[in-house]
C-alpha cells in the first residue's frame, strides 16, 4: 500500500454473516477522448523504456465483492438495536457516582457506540467539568487520568493541572506502590491529548513508558497486552473503528455481566454497519470495474478493498456513505497518480502532466503516452463528478476549484520529488518536509473529507478551509512522518523502477537523522492537538 497514506492491518471483521441483496447502480463509463490520441502518443510509448514496481496482484476479485451479503440489513435487527440502546440510556441513572459515569462513557465509547448516547454523555461530562465533582477523584491516578482523557476527547476544558497531586514540587511524578498499572495506562493515555507547552504532560507521559515498559515486556495476559500496545501505538493514533471488535472481545473475556446488553448492542451495531459497509464496497467495486483500470494501466496498483478500508475508517457510519465512496475514489486516484510519477512517467511527461491538471485542460495532454492520458481524464472526470455530488448533498458552492487545487498542488508536490530524483539532490530535512506534507496525500484528502461531511449552506467554503487550515496542515505532517518513520529501513531493490529508489534514497536521509526526525514527530502531534482545544 502507498506509504504516502498509511498501513494498518486488515482482518476479518465480522460476528457473522449471511444473505442480502444490492440493487445494481450502473456507473457511466468515462467520457475521454484518450482514444483519439493520434501517432505521436505511440511514438512515445515505444521509444521510452518504461518501468514496473513489480506490485503483487489484487487478491480481491470483484466477483468476490459483489458476493457479499449480510443478513442484518433485515429490519428486526435494527428494531431490537433500538430497544438495546433504551436500555443502555438506563445504565446511566444506575451509575452511582462520577468514576462509574466515566467508566461508562469510555466502555461506549470502545465499542463505537457513543454517536447514540451523545446527550447522555453531555450530561454526564457537564456535571463533572462544571461542578466540584473531580474532587472525588483527587488522589486516584486512574480515576483522574480517565477523567482529564474523556474531557479532552469530548472538547471540555481540562487543565494538566488536574496532575498536580501526584507530583513534586520539581513537576516530576513521584513514584508510588499505590499507582496501579491500570492508573499508568490511563495516564499515557491521557498525556497523548497534551499540546504545546504542556510540560506535566509531557513528563507524565516518560514517566508512564518508564514504569510501563517492563511490565508490558510479558504477553502472558491482557493487561500486558494493553501495555504493549499503548505503548507501541497509542489509542489516540488508532483507527477507532478496527479496535471495535477487540474492544468487545474484552469485555466479553472479564465476563462483564452488568454490561450484558452493552454488548449485545456493540455487537450488533458492529454488524449493521458492516453491512451498510459491504454495500459501499460493493458500489465501489463496480465504479473501478467500470473504469477499466487495471487492464489499461498495467502499471499501475489494483488496490480498491484496501482504500475503501481507509475510508471506511475516516467514516465509518452507515449516514457517511457518500464520504466513504468519495474518499475511496480519491485515494485510487492518488494511487494511480502516484504510480505514474514514480513508476511510469519521464520528467518532461510528468512536468505536461502537472501542468494540464492545473489548467484543468485536456490540450496539453495530446502528446503523451496512452496510459498518462488515461490516468488525466480519469482524474478529471471522477472529480468533476464528486463536486457536482458534494455541492448537491452538502451545500458547498462552489467544490470544483478547492479540489482542482487541492489536486495541483499534490500532483506538483510529485514533481519535486521526482526532480530531486532525477538531478540526485539530497533536500535538508526542512526542505523534505515543506514538501512531504503536501505529498502526504493529507491536504488533498483532508479538504475532501471536510467538503464531503460538514453542511456548511450559509458559509463561504474559502472562510471554512481557511478556518481548518492549520490543522490541515499539522495532520498532514504527523502523516508523513509516522508514514516514512514506518518505512524508513532500506529497501530491497527487487527490480522496482523509480518509486522504491527514490523513496529508499530519502528514507537513507532520514535514517540519518533519526533523533531530530523523532523530536519532530513528537512536537507535530501535540500541534493538531492545541488546534483542536483552541478551536472547542
């Protein structure tokens, strides 16, 4: 998959399954003239030597998707998901005292539940923020530490200096046999929520690690695994949705009696939205088979479940079709785009092709080889699409020119790097990274993500955007650097063209420079955090 985007495993999701059905929705072919390109298009073609990544087939045949069924589309299961979530609202008038509410509130918020219950947990995080009842909780790491993540998570105002009573007067956390694992897990977990400048949480955050990471060196039970895996990645850098179902397979293993119908509800929730996915995918499906790809561009990677598999992490509800189905397009696209410049693409090919985007003009495109005019119109047309869909949807007019742009400036971020390539420059870090947030993909899919969820009908999307550029941007550096320290050991050659070359010449840079790269990191994730409390 494209480092550019990110990895994560993709397992089997399911509680079960068993039958449904998808009434077909045609996708009109693309409209492209790239037929008409004329003898100067085959010159090119057979008078450059173009190159192959070797990529590994697509194990996903589409008759495999379009096979897939599930029988919670059935009516009775999302009635008997209602009358579950009647009896959850219940559990919060049972929940005696504040830590119960907490501990509650974060059950349903594991188990992908919490869209249901926002009034109630308003309610309840209301009456902890608003009143004295964090006193109760004054001595207990745990019971703080959950306290200080949830308020944050949900947008309160929660001060580091709720941390106060467990340090000494050098801010330094004073060792204790009365701190629990439990109460360490909470307090990194929490200390991930801190922004700039927050120094308790920062050295709260060293001192769970250290006190954390022998215990978490044993796998013999669950507890260490969660210290494993906060530890290695944090909740707050995890995709909520694929933690779902290992969340419920927790709860089920402590035996958790008094949170019977909680999970049933998180179990069937869990399989209505996967059907709802299912059909997504499906639709997808016949869109990237309808275009023709993977036969026109050899080249290029036939990778459509694993971008619906980001997509449906950045959107997981059943309301966020259209968002999921527009993500998936995109990242495909930034697939094949990214394949083109670092695979299949000449220089001065690439430099016509960065510029017809921009001028959002086929004319220029005439004399390039068949598989870079495929790629153009395929770009041109699925983008014309969506913002005509996106401003019928949501109300945003007009979409087409902060995607066109949003589009250049990724395609002319490519560039640079293959200009890099090509003269062998080796950037300064700053440089690399000036650049690399942009060829992140993270603005490009950012701006569509914010486009395709917010109903915005009364404001001016430029004020919007504007509004979201620094997070924009922040997000979009924690991408690349996560994404290149996850890819940033040599590459073996295996006969891959420019791309795996290019990205193990930068990689070797960076590798060099390990230490400042990881202060980076750091610093870039606490960013988007002070943006988001500044912003609520």
């Amino acid at each position: 998959m494209n480092s550019r985007i990110g990895s994560f495993n993709h397992h089997t999701l399911i509680f079960s399954s068993s039958t449904s059905s998808l009434t077909s929705v045609e996708l009109q072919p693309l409209s492209s003239p790239q037929a008409k390109a004329g003898t100067n298009s085959d010159k090119i073609d057979q008078s450059v030597q173009r190159r192959t990544a070797n990529y590994k087939p697509n194990i996903w045949k589409h008759e495999l998707l379009q096979s897939l069924t599930s029988q919670f589309s059935e009516k009775k299961y999302k009635t008997r998901a209602q009358t579950l979530k009647e009896d959850v609202k219940c559990m919060f008038v049972e929940a005696s005292d504040t830590l119960s509410k907490l501990e509650l509130i974060d059950s349903i918020s594991k188990l992908g539940l919490d869209k249901y219950f926002m009034q109630e947990i308003k309610e309840a995080l209301d009456a902890t923020a608003l009143s004295n009842n964090t006193s109760v909780l004054k001595g207990d790491l745990y019971a703080t530490a959950l306290c200080f993540r949830l308020l944050r998570h949900h947008g309160y105002h929660a001060s580091q200096d709720m941390f106060l009573d467990f340090v000494d007067g050098a801010d330094k956390f004073i060792p204790s046999p009365k701190v629990s694992i439990k109460g360490l897990l909470e307090l990194l977990q929490a200390s991930n929520l801190g922004g700039e400048g927050e120094d308790l949480l920062t050295e709260a955050g060293l001192f769970s690690i250290e006190n954390l990471s022998g215990f978490g060196a044993s796998s013999d039970n669950m507890l260490a695994k969660q210290v494993y895996e906060a530890i290695s990645l944090p909740m707050q850098w995890r995709v909520e949705w694929y933690n779902v179902k290992k969340h419920v397979q927790a709860h089920e293993k402590n035996h958790e009696s008094t949170k019977s119908k909680l999970i049933e509800l998180a179990k069937l929730n869990f399989n209505l939205v996967q059907s709802s996915h299912q059909e997504d995918l499906k639709e997808v499906s016949r869109w990237w088979m309808n275009l023709g790809i993977k036969e026109r561009l050899s080249f290029s990677r036939d990778r459509v479940v694993e971008s619906f598999l980001y997509a449906a992490g950045t959107a997981p509800e059943p309301k966020q079709a259209s968002l999921r189905k527009w993500l998936s397009k995109v990242i495909n696209l930034i697939l094949i785009t990214d394949d083109v410049y670092d695979v299949y693409g000449t220089l001065d090919e690439l430099e016509i092709f960065t510029n017809a985007v921009e001028r959002w003009s086929p004319e220029e495109i005439k004399e390039l080889p068949e598989g870079i005019q495929i790629c153009f119109w395929t770009l041109l047309n699925t983008t014309n699409e969506m913002a005509a869909e996106i401003e019928q949807e949501n109300g945003w007019t007009p979409v087409l020119p902060y995607l066109q742009k949003t589009w250049t400036d990724f395609l002319k971020s490519l560039l640079v790097e293959a200009k890099w390539y090509n003269k062998g420059y080796t950037p300064s870090l700053e440089e690399y990274l000036n650049n690399g947030w942009i060829s992140s993909s993270g603005p490009l899919l950012s701006v569509l993500a914010i486009l395709g969820v917010a109903d915005r009908k009364t404001q001016n999307v430029a004020e919007y955007l504007k509004d979201c550029q620094q997070i924009i941007h922040h997000s979009s550096l924690v991408i690349r650097l996560c994404n290149d320290q996850g890819t940033s050991a040599v590459h073996n050659y295996l006969g891959c063209g420019t791309r795996e070359r290019r990205r193990c010449f930068i990689n070797l840079m960076l590798h060099e420079r390990s230490k400042r790269f990881r202060r980076s990191g750091q610093g870039a994730h606490q960013k988007p955090n002070r943006e988001g409390l500044e912003a609520d």
